[in-house]
C-alpha cells in the first residue's frame, strides 16, 4: 500500500485530531443523490486501496430507489468504491464521521463507464492542453420544520438581499461558513435571495473536477448543519407550489499556460471585443446553444426543474446569450474592476441541484468543446429581455427550449454528439432512469412530485 502510505498517514493524523470512528466513501448517483457506505477507522487503510463492494444495480436506481432494468444492471455484478484522498474531509455536522469521495472503477481497478466521477474526468482529459475553470452557484430554502405535504414553514420571509434576512438566518450563514472553512472550502460570498427562506452561498472557484466536489460537499454540509440546528434546507427546484426556483448556477472559464512559465492566461478573456471574450469563447458558447435542449437533460434533470425553467424566473429558459442577461440560458457576467481578464467566465444558469455535478459540468465542457471544434458562431447576443418579444420574434431567433424532462430526454436522445459523449452504458442507463422518474410522477400527481423533490434534494 505504499502508494497510499503518505496519504493515508495524513489522514490518519486528522482522524486521530477529531476522533473520528467511521470514514463514510460517498459517491453521486445519476439522480444527483449522494450515497455512500462507510468504512471504521481501523479497517480504512485497506479499504483505501481495495475500496468497498457496491452492486452495479445500484447506479440504475431511479429517484424511487427502484432499479431500472437495463442490461447489465441486475442481481449479477460489483464494482468498487474506490476513495479520492485528497478529497477526505471531517463532517462538522456528524462528529465521529468523516468522509471522501469515490470513484467507481471496475474490479480490476479499471475505470467504469457508469462512474459519473470518471465522466468529467474524461471530458477534462479532451480539453487539452486547456484547463477548465469552474463553480457552482447554489441556492437553497432554508425552513424551520420539515415538509409533511405540499406546505413548507420556512426560516424567514424577508425581500431579496434585506438586512432582516441577514439577521433571521445569521447563526445558519455563520455557522455554515465556518464549517466549510474549517474544511479548507473557501467561502466567497452569501446573501439572502429572492424567494421566502431563500438563501445563496457561493464558494470560490477552482479547478473543474475540484469545483464539482465542492459542490457536493455545499450540500450535503448544508443540509446535515442545518439538521442538527433545529433546521432543514432544500436544494429542490422548486420546493412547493408557489416557490420562487433554486437554481444552481455553473461559471466556468478556460486556461492555457503560457510559454516560458509565465503562468496560465485566461483563454476566454480578449480586451477588444466589446464583451469581453475571445473567439474561442463565443465557439464555446455557440457549442452550449446547440446542445442545450440535449443538455438540460444533465443540467435541469428533475420533474421538478421545469417549474423552475420558466420565462420570466431568471433561470435562463430562452436558447441564447447575453451580457448580463438574467433571462438567457447563457449570461456573459460583468468582469470585475482591476481583474477584467481573470475575471471572464460563462455562466450557464439553465442548472439546478437536481444535476449529478459531474455529469452537468462534464456535458457542458464536451458540448463547448465541440463548438470550439466547429467553430459554431452563437450570433449576436440578445441585448434585452426576451419576456419582451413577440412570439414571432423569439420563434425567429429560436429562443424555445424543453419545457419538461421528458421533453428534454427526447431532445437527448436525438442528440448524437450528446449521446456519444455519454458512452455505450449510459447512453441506455441515464434516460431509462430518467423515464421512470417522470412516469411514476406522473402517476402520483405534482403534490407527491413537489414533496419527492423537496425531501430528496
């Protein structure tokens, strides 16, 4: 075990600091839900390099945790839950636990196809001599009871950005960001948001593998903290009818180094263009718009992330790009004053929490690349409010995107690059899982729907 020895030693130190009897190995399935199965401390520094046994079945359970008969996922085959060491932290809400997240590789220790881990891995690997840049952009509702129906009972009901959100929801905020400070996540800004209970704490951006597992770790501290405060948060869509929507914005940008050890450049960012950005952004754009009725079936992967994806919500439900366009699917952010370079990036805000991170963000960077590749031109950006234009004018400029998962599973499975990207397994395995959430929702009617997606997400 003498690859893991220093690493595992380091571990140990901060398992012995803080007492920590069970080192849970999580990973994210395709319905965004984090799962996991825990190890004792005593019997960790074998399991790091076996991992622990997960039957394959488990990747084609549905948001119903009922298994999707798919060829190869049945009572027969295991795979291994195999632990990233650099991603291990200790829970500040659970003491005694800890946690790192896994891969899931083959029994040979050979990657699998179904490990959404390895996806965004794959897709990082195609950019290159690029390196994408990233963050997710959470926003949740903070209540002070848990759902029994269609009602939530939340924290506060305060105006967007008030200073009496700040003070209603100030022990959560503080606490919360102290808790993923203490575990080295950097914490750039919070504030109360829009909807009743609604809040958004961002972290800083970094690395794209490390931003999506950043954006696991937001959540699953957020809603442990929030638990053991009395509280219960909900990255849901849409958590009741009525609810303003909780997206989960995605930023990114990407690098090259430069010759000579100068350091990276950010290849999005050109002074003289009136946006900001450089031809290879705009290609990365026009990639995104095309596939986007495709994407939103990895981006906005719920039922319920289409009472969100509505005109006039700020979600980004129009197909287009603009300059700080709260209402395009892709908005160009205003750069900031003394880093206008470092500071260009894309923000896709067609994204919610109902997402696996790794699929979203591993989608998002193939689809960008392949216009990058095409050189597929996004045309003008779209200067004002599309909720302004006539029908005509927005069918013009085909501003429609997919109005329901089903339709944007349909959009998927036509969608060949999409579909190739995805591999030979999950381009079967993803949409059936998607199918099955969407009949049995269905079936059982939108209080049952609204209620599933708040609780789970």
């Amino acid at each position: 075990m003498s690859e893991f020895a220093d690493q595992y030693r380091h571990i140990l130190q901060k398992i012995d600091a803080h007492g920590v009897e069970l080192i849970r190995f999580l990973w994210v399935d395709h319905n965004g839900i984090v799962r996991g199965k825990a190890v004792t401390r005593r019997f960790l520094e074998s399991r790091m390099e076996s991992g622990i046994g997960l039957a394959k079945s488990r990747q084609a359970a549905s948001l119903m945790d009922v298994g999707q008969p798919v060829p190869g996922f049945d009572a027969v085959g295991e795979v291994r839950l195999v632990p990233d060491p650099d991603t291990f932290i200790v829970l500040p809400h659970a003491p005694g636990s800890a946690a790192m997240l896994c891969d899931l590789v083959q029994l040979d220790g050979t990657p699998w196809e179904a490990c959404p881990r390895t996806f965004l891995k794959s897709a990082l690997a195609s950019a290159g001599d690029l390196q994408v840049v990233a963050s997710f952009e959470p926003e949740f509702t903070l209540c002070d009871t848990r759902p029994e129906s269609g009602s939530l009972s939340v924290l506060d009901d305060s105006l967007c950005f008030d200073n009496a959100g700040f003070d209603a929801a100030n022990d959560f905020a503080v606490g919360l960001t102290r808790a993923l400070q203490g575990q080295g996540i950097e914490v750039e800004m919070y504030h109360p948001e829009f909807g009743a209970g609604q809040h958004e704490m961002t972290l800083r951006h970094g690395p794209a593998l490390a931003a999506a597992d950043l954006s696991v770790w937001h959540k699953v501290i957020t809603r442990g903290l929030a638990s053991t405060m009395g509280l219960w948060a909900t990255f849901a869509p849409v958590p009741a009818p009525g609810f303003r929507g909780n997206g989960n914005h995605l930023h990114l940008s990407m690098w090259q180094d430069r010759p000579g050890g100068a350091g990276p450049v950010n290849v999005f960012a050109d002074d003289s263009d009136a946006l900001g950005l450089s031809e290879r952004a705009y290609h990365f754009i026009g990639g995104v718009l095309h596939h986007l009725p495709g994407l939103l079936a990895l981006t906005c992967a719920g039922v319920n992330s289409y009472e969100r994806l509505q005109p006039g919500m700020w979600s980004g439900a129009h197909a287009c790009y603009g300059h700080d366009n709260r209402e395009a699917a892709v908005r160009v952010p205003s750069r900031l004053r003394g880093s206008s370079a470092a500071s260009t990036n894309i923000e896709l805000k067609a994204s919610d929490s109902t997402a696996n991170p790794y699929l979203a963000l591993g989608a998002v960077v193939h689809a960008g690349l392949d216009g990058i590749a095409r050189r597929l031109d996004p045309g003008p950006q779209l200067a004002e409010d599309p909720n302004g234009l006539t029908d005509a004018q927005r069918d013009a400029l085909g501003l429609a995107l997919p109005r329901s998962l089903e339709e944007a599973v349909e959009a998927l499975r036509r969608d060949e690059f999409l579909m190739d990207v995805l591999g030979p397994l999950r381009r079967r395995l993803y949409p059936a899982i998607k199918e099955a959430d969407i009949r049995v929702m269905k079936e059982l009617g939108p209080d049952f729907s609204f209620l599933t997606y708040a609780t789970r997400y």
